[in-house]
C-alpha cells in the first residue's frame, strides 16, 4: 500500500472517530443545555480544521 493511501486510510479513521466522539458528547450534552448552544459551539469548533 502506498504511503498516499495509507495516510488517507488514518485520517478516515480519524474522522470517524471524531464525528463518534462529537455524537457522544452531544447526546450527554442535550440533558443539560439547549439545543441552540449546543449546535452554536458544534458549529464553532468545526471551523477549526477549516483555519489549517
């Protein structure tokens, strides 16, 4: 496998490991805050990868 491929296969299992994590911590987030600010900062910490 080409090294290309290979990092391709890590970020992937990144990714799914990220959006894991982010469904986690908004299900155990809804009982406690609302909906609005939960999907304000979602949407806030997104940008991040975007900047780099």
């Amino acid at each position: 496998m080409p090294s290309s491929n290979r990092t391709g296969s890590y970020y992937m299992l990144l990714s799914v490991i990220c959006f894991s994590m982010m469904d986690i911590l908004v299900k155990l987030t809804t009982k406690d805050y609302p909906i609005g600010e939960i999907a304000f900062f979602r949407g806030l910490f997104g940008l991040i990868p975007i900047f780099f």
